[in-house]
C-alpha cells in the first residue's frame, strides 16, 4: 500500500452526473511523479482526477489510470481543452488527442477551459455538445466562466452543462458565481481549494483544526464540500497528505465555524488571474 485506505467521497449530483466530491487535481504534476500520484490516490480511495490537455500530463495521468488496475467505470476521469483551441473542429480534435494520450475511448467530463472572446459562446459551446453526442465525453461542462458567460453558455448549450469549475476558496468570496451555477443545476468544482498556504496559518482556521483533532486543509476541505453542490479538487502528490484530503467525510463544522470561514473572503484573495482571463464577477 502507498497509504491508508480511505473510503471514496460521496456523490454530487448536477445535471444527470454524479461526481466524487473530492477528486485529485494534477496541475502542475508531471512524469513518474504525475503517474505515482494518480495511481496512489486510486489506491488510497480517490476515483476523481482531473487533468487538462494545457497540463501536459494526460499521457501520465493514463499510466496512473492503468497501473491501478481498477475498473474503467470507477473512475471519473475530468480534461479541459485549452482557450485556443475552442473553434468548431478543433475542440473537437483536441478532445480526441486527449482521450489518445489517456488511453480512453471516452472521459467522463469535457470542459472549456477558459472562455476565449475571438470565439462565440455558441460555436465553443455547441462544439462541445457535439462531443457529447459523439461519444467523446460522458459529460461536458466550462471551467473559468464568471457569471454572464455561464448565463450565455447555458441558453447555447443542447446537452446539459454539469459544472463550472474555477477559483474558489475561503479567501474568495465566490457566492454570486456559485448561486448561478445552482441556480442551473450545475456543480462548482474548485480549484485552488485550500488557497494561498496563509490561509492555513489564519487563526480562525488553526483554532477550529486544533478543537476538532484535524489537519488546517481538512478545516478547509470539509468547508468546501459542506457547501451544496460543491466538489475540490485538491492537488497532491505526497500518499500521506492525499489520504488527509479524502478523509473529510466523517464531521461536520457548525454553522457558526462556517461563517467564520466564509468571513475570511477579501478583496485581494483572487490567486490566479491571467491575462486572457474573463472579466470577473
């Protein structure tokens, strides 16, 4: 065994999906150390990971897939297609080469990975219904979509939307973004769930971890999942520390710990915001 074995996450429902509410996330992994972390956390009792062709690991991430020897339908298997690639035809290929270098006929989540203004929210979303229909993707869903463009990608789409994954943790109000996304059904899947590695120093974090016997990022993990219709994704590739991340199912925070978290939000919390990035909520 690389570690403890933990039981898998419970479901989150959106859309017709349901999806493990703790998944792996392998940005920015890549060679042996990629390949390990995903077959460790198979073992260990994830069946979520996520990847993205703009991460350069989908060869690595199937060797992961491949060495756990489990079963392809026990796996959640989520890639992205980059901003530039989101033109009729080429999303298209871009899925196909993903699911070559994964060794897959099919991933179980397609999504735009960032929105791009030179394309239509009508032609990338209709591309990307197309390879539902075509047996690419299970599911298909956006990533990195404020508001207004999960509105416009949602009146384009033919097949249902799942998801919006993007930016979302205690120091980031994201409430607006998130109650759209309920609003339609559709799952948030955070990125940068613990955030910035101050957040796990904050006091409010530290004195609810110490009083409940547990690590500062499962304070942070077990907000993030509590929360309706909320999936992370955290990334690790130590056994030891993606077994921790996992095991957040057996307590609850109080509604008075909640708040106390989600008040930690401010103005600068925003980590990652490049410069084709969309204009925020």
């Amino acid at each position: 065994m690389t570690g403890p074995s933990i039981a898998p996450a419970p479901l989150v429902e959106a859309n017709g999906a349901r999806i493990p509410a703790i998944g792996l996330g392998t940005w920015p992994m890549k060679g042996d150390e990629c390949s390990r972390a995903v077959a460790s956390a198979l073992e260990i009792g994830y069946r979520h990971i996520d990847t993205a062709s703009m991460y350069g690991n989908e060869t690595e991430v199937g060797e992961g897939l491949q060495a756990s020897g489990l079963d392809r339908d026990a796996v959640f298997v989520t890639t992205k297609v980059w901003f530039e690639d989101l033109a009729d035809g080429e999303l298209q290929k871009s899925a196909e080469r993903s699911l070559r270098k994964l060794g897959l006929d099919a991933v179980d989540l397609l999504l735009i990975h960032w929105p791009d203004p030179r394309v239509s929210i009508a032609e990338s979303v209709g591309a990307l219904c197309e390879t539902k229909r075509s047996g690419l993707a299970r599911h298909i869903g956006v990533a990195n979509f404020p508001t207004r463009l999960v509105e416009e990608a949602v009146a384009a789409a033919t097949e249902p939307l799942i998801c919006n994954q993007f930016e979302n943790h205690p120091l980031l109000d994201q409430s607006k973004l998130m109650a759209a996304c309920r609003r339609h059904g559709m799952a948030t899947v955070s990125y940068c769930p613990i955030g910035k590695g101050e957040l796990l120093e904050l006091d409010v974090i530290t004195e609810i971890a110490a009083a409940r016997g547990r690590t500062a990022a499962q304070i942070v993990l077990r907000w993030q999942v509590q929360q309706p219709g909320v999936i992370a994704i955290p990334k690790s590739a130590n056994p030891q520390r993606q077994a921790e991340n996992l095991d957040v199912f057996g307590f609850t925070l109080s509604d008075d710990e909640m708040a106390q978290i989600s008040g930690l939000a401010r103005s600068d919390g925003r980590i990652l915001d490049p410069a084709f990035a969309p204009e925020w909520d």
